[in-house]
C-alpha cells in the first residue's frame, strides 16, 4: 500500500474528468494522471498505471532467474528494443524451445518407424530433449550475443574515426561538425557518434547527450573517449588533447592484448599439433600393428569411423579456443 500511494502522489495530473449527473447524483470530476512506467518490485513487471499489478495479469510466472543471467540479459534486452523483462523472455524462449522438442520428437518417431528401427524408438525422446536443450540455450543466449557482437563492431572502428574527428578538430571543426563527419563511413561506430548528434540537434546539452549515449554504449573505448571529451567540455580544457591521450591509451593496450593473444595462439598451435596431428595419426597407426600381434580391440570400420568422429570434436575444440581467445577488435 505504500508503494502505491507513493506511486500515486509522484504522478503529474493533466486533466479532470467531466462531472456527470445520473438522476439526483453528481459524478465528482477525478483527476487524470500522465501515463508512467513503474516497475513492480519482486514480480519484475512494468506496469502503466503506476501501481502493482498481478502477476498473473500480466501473463507472468514465477521464474528463477539467476543474477549472472540477469545482469547480463537485463540490459542486452534493453539495447536491442525488446520491452521485456528477463523472466517474460525466458518465459517464451522455454515456450518456443517446448515446441521445437515436441516437433523434433514427433518427427524422429516418424522416421523411426518409416525405417522400421522400432528398436531405436527410446532414442526419440532423447532427441527431443536434446532439442529443446539446444534451442533453449540459443534463444536465451540471442540477446547477449548481439550485444557483444554490437560492441566488438564498434571495437573495430571506433579508433579509426576518432583520429578522423581530432584531425577534423585539428584543421577548425568544432567537435559537433567533428562527430558529424565521422556519423558516416565507419559503419557500427558512426551509429553512436550519430546519436549524440541527433540529440544535440533535438535540443540537448553537448555534454549531456554525451553522458547519454555513453552510458547506454556497449563499448569501453567509445565510453572512455567520449567522457574524455564531455569532461574536457566542462572544465574548459582542449578536447583535442585529452581525446588524442585516450587513444594513445587505447592503441598501446591493444597492441600489448595482440602480442598476449600471439602467445596464446604458440601455445594452442603446439598443443594442436600434438593432440589434433601426432597422437591421432601415430595413434591409429600403433594400433592397427599392435592389433595383429596383441587382440586388445579390433580396428574395424566402425573403430576407423569412430576415430574420425574423435578427431573433428578435436579440430571444433581447437578452433574455438583460438576464437575466443582472440581480442574483441581483431574479430
């Protein structure tokens, strides 16, 4: 009840009803309050009235969601547009991910028994649950690769246009006609200098459209640059200075993360060689001349169609650890 009252009493009237007079009463006009977003503590649904609102209501379950997910799905859901909160979207990638299983279930019986291998047919909802497992961990995951996917994008080009802004700056572009000329050609970082800009023309404070925008970028190198630039606006120091240091900054750690990731990948290349080359060749090779003097096992086609199945999860394991040891703007 106090939540309520306190969400009633920070709602802004815009108008009064119109009074209305049934028989020998009076309808007393009621105040109209402007629509709000407020948050429901402990369901985590976002309401129009300004009040607490069932769950249930609202299409909501009692979901568990974790902290780690949540800290990271929360604002990925945010960045791409989706009005949903974590537990409404886990809500319906389960949903899609029951279906996916049950159709995935249905069809591995179909082919069972068009095959006539009825004595696979346990295997079926082993399939469908495997489905949906997949296909779980995908659609929750979807968000959040975007997002990264997004913020290694900008990564990649934000260096690049922020020396093309300081040499604008340098030859007598103020930073607005700066950011302008870099909001084109430098595809997923020109998106966030074109934000500032739109806002700055909708009326909006340098600075502050500065402060937005970083907050909301996924990219520590944009955030470190434009702060740079919105703090040497108001304290009055040259922006062109403080911008070119932070990118001295940013280019001496990059080129210390690519000799780091060079080191990585020495390492990853020895231990590919030995278990992804050596051991499986070598390997395959001992035992088949093993096996005609000493019957440990039999190497067979099956044993040789095994061994081939071993050594592309192998190759797939090796290629992505090279992938996600590799820096978010070398992608």
């Amino acid at each position: 009840m106090a939540d309520e009252k306190k969400a009633e009493i920070n709602r802004r009237i815009v108008g009064f009803t119109k009074a209305r007079k049934i028989l020998f009463f009076t309808i007393k006009p009621k105040p109209i309050y402007e629509k709000i977003d407020v948050v429901a503590e402990g369901t985590g649904m976002t309401t129009k009235s300004g009040s607490k609102v069932n769950a249930m209501q609202e299409g909501a379950v009692n979901i568990h969601v974790s902290p780690k997910l949540r800290t990271q799905l929360a604002p990925a859901l945010v960045e791409i547009g989706l009005r949903m909160t974590p537990e409404q979207y886990i809500k319906t990638c389960s949903d899609k991910s029951i279906g996916i299983g049950l159709l995935t279930f249905a069809v591995g019986v179909i082919v069972i028994y068009y095959m006539q291998l009825t004595s696979l047919l346990v295997l079926a909802p082993l399939i469908g649950l495997t489905a949906y497992m997949m296909s779980y961990n995908a659609l929750v995951q979807q968000p959040i690769d975007k997002v990264s996917q997004d913020r290694k994008a900008v990564e990649n080009d934000i260096l690049f246009a922020a020396r093309d802004m300081i040499v604008s700056m340098r030859s007598g572009l103020p930073l607005f006609n700066a950011m302008a000329t870099v909001s084109v050609g430098y595809g997923s970082a020109s998106k966030e200098f074109k934000r500032i800009i739109d806002r700055v023309q909708l009326g909006m404070p340098m600075e502050e459209a500065i402060e937005e925008v970083s907050a909301k970028s996924q990219s520590p190198t944009f955030k470190r640059v434009m702060l740079q630039a919105g703090t040497s606006i108001k304290v009055g120091s040259d922006v062109v200075t403080a911008i070119q240091e932070v990118i001295n900054d940013v280019s001496q750690e990059r080129v210390i993360d690519l000799r780091r990731y060079g080191q990585r990948l020495n390492a990853i290349a020895m231990f590919y060689m030995l278990f992804g080359v050596i051991f499986p060749s070598m390997g395959l090779a001992v035992a088949s001349i093993m096996s005609t003097f000493i019957s440990i096992f039999p190497v067979n086609n099956n044993t040789l169609v095994l061994a081939v199945f071993v050594m592309a999860a192998l190759q797939f394991v090796f290629l992505k650890m090279v992938s996600s040891s590799r820096p978010a703007f070398a992608t």
